[in-house]
C-alpha cells in the first residue's frame, strides 16, 4: 500500500510513517518543505505525482492558543489546506484520514462524548476542526475522521515535555488546572491503529485515545511520579488559571470521548495511558532505565 503522511515532521506524522514503514508499507512523508498543503498547485503536483493510496493528513496548526490572534493562517492550513488534499483524494480515489481534535465540543457535561454529539468549537482552531471535518464528509465517502486528545510523543512540543522542562528549571511548585478531564494519547499507539484503519475500508468518524481519563493535575502528577521530580502541584480551577496565565484560548472542560466505536468496528483499543506514559518516558527520556 503506498501511503501519503502529511506534517511528516510533526509529533504524530513522524510516528505514522515509522509505523508504516514496520510494517511493510509503502510510506511517504511530507511536511512544509515538500508539500504546503495551502499551496494548491504544489498539492495537486505531489499527489499526482505520487497517487497514494491513502493519505493520513496529519498536518495541522496545532498551536491553539496562538491561533487566537492568526485566524487567517489557521484557516487557510486547517480549513483550505484540507480542503486541497481532500480533492487530490477525490480525483486519485483514495483514501483520506483526516485528523481532528476534541476541540470539536465545546465540552459540556461530564460524559463521554459520542461520535454524533452536536460539535460546538469554542477556539479559533476548534471551529477550523470542525471546518476540517464538514470539508472531509461533505466531498468524500472513503474517508476516516479520527477525533484525539492531549498528544505526546517525540517530536514537538507536548505537555509532558512542559512539565519536564518546568521541573528541570528549578521551579519547585506549579499551577495545573484540574477541571478540564480528557485522555492523554501516545502518538505511537494512536499511529498503530491509524495504520490498522488504513489496512481496511470501515471508513466512518472515529473517536481514538489511550484508555483512561484524568484531569491536567492529575496529568502531571503522574508524570513528576513516574520520574521521581520532587515538586508540588497545585489543582487549580480553569477560572483562576486564567486570572494567572490571561489570553488563553477557551478550552473544553470535558474531553472525555466515547471510544465504543472502535471496538464495534473490530479495531483493537490503545493502551492505558499510565502505561503508555511509562514507555514515553523511558524510551524518549531514559527514565526508569
Ligand atoms: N497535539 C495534540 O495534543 C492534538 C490533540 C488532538 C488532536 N490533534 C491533531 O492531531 C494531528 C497531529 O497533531 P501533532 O501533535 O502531530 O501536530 P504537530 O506536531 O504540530 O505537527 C503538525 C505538522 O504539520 C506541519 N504543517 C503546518 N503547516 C503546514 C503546511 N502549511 N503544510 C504542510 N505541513 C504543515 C507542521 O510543520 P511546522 O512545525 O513547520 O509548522 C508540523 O510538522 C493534527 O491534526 C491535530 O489537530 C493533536
């Protein structure tokens, strides 16, 4: 299978194409350099020249609360920049996978959301997600919209590198926020079952992420437990992190979602998150070697 990864260098991409690449598959990995999704020309000569099978479209402008202040940009790579992928895909007939975010909610409630729940963006970027989503289901039938949350892996920037380097600096107490609740995702493990999707048509929405929920607080913790830092945490509401760190984006308060649908669908869950934060930390960062 010879497949298309877009934003190749990005913490998810990257491990997409490693993935592929172990399992015996054709992959190609672009980023910026090689293909700037909002350049419709260099979109429809690379595909062309390309014709992928599938493509998993991870490239995205992912810095929400930046995004605040360039909606412009974040429109042009998170809206039109799907947009001239999804129409290469049209026109090549393959397959897309389009990734998108829990931002899509505007976080009401305290359930699990399910993949039908009414989407609401709240931010700049969470209503570009849920651009990205109706570009996606409005023009194409093989598709797989693939909904995750709090990413880490070893490229980019994540929250556990944050705490990391906060705790390395010498701060010796933090402010973490302890009401927004979602799911901390391995990038290899989400990487594993997009792979796992690419390798069967039950195209659809989707809701992917480690198993478990926890909030930022909780979150942190973990992370300064599993590698020993000796600093204090302190759960503080989102309201008055606000007071503390203004000009934030609005963040869904309950990222929880519903990931019944993968196994109805035969797909095999990811992980605990505790477990595969372990692994993170010791392969990444040689923790608990
Ligand atoms: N990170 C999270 O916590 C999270 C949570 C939920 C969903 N998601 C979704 O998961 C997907 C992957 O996220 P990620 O964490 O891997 O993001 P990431 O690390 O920020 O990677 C995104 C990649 O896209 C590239 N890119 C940006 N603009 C581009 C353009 N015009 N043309 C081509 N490539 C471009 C970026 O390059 P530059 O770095 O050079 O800009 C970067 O390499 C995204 O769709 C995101 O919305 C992420």
């Amino acid at each position: 299978m010879k497949v298309l990864v877009t934003g190749a260098n990005g913490q998810l991409g990257f491990d997409v194409v490693t993935e592929l690449d172990k399992r015996g598959h054709n992959a190609i990995g672009v980023d910026i350099a090689e293909m700037d999704i909002t350049d419709k020309a260099s979109v429809k000569r690379v595909m062309r020249e390309i014709e992928p099978d599938v493509v998993i479209h991870c490239a995205s402008w992912t810095a929400v609360d930046k995004a605040e202040q360039c909606s412009d940009i974040v429109h042009d790579i998170n809206v039109l920049g799907t947009e001239n992928i999804a129409e290469e895909c049209k026109e090549l007939d393959a397959v897309m996978i389009f990734i998108s975010t829990d931002y899509v909610f505007d976080g009401s409630g305290d359930k699990p959301h399910d993949i039908a729940d009414k989407r609401k963006g709240l931010s700049v970027y969470g209503i570009s997600k849920v651009q990205g989503e109706d570009i996606v289901t409005g023009m194409l039938d093989k598709y797989y919209i693939v909904r995750t949350t709090w990413a880490f892996g070893r490229n980019g920037n994540n929250f556990v590198k944050t705490m990391l380097r906060l705790a390395d600096s010498g701060k010796t107490e933090l402010n973490v926020v302890d009401d927004q609740i979602g799911s901390p995702t391995y990038t290899p493990d989400l990487a594993r079952l997009l792979v796992d999707m690419s390798e069967t048509n039950k195209f659809g929405i989707y809701h992917a992420t480690n198993e478990g929920f926890c909030s930022c607080y909780e979150f942190a913790c973990e992370i300064f437990r599993q590698t020993g830092k000796n600093i204090k945490v302190n759960p503080v509401t989102t309201e008055e992190y606000l007071k503390l760190v203004p000009q934030q984006a609005t963040r869904p308060l309950n990222s929880r979602l519903d990931k019944s649908c993968l196994v109805d669908n035969g797909f095999e869950p990811l992980p605990f998150w505790k477990d595969s934060l372990r692994i993170y930390l010791k392969t990444v960062f040689g923790y608990g070697l």
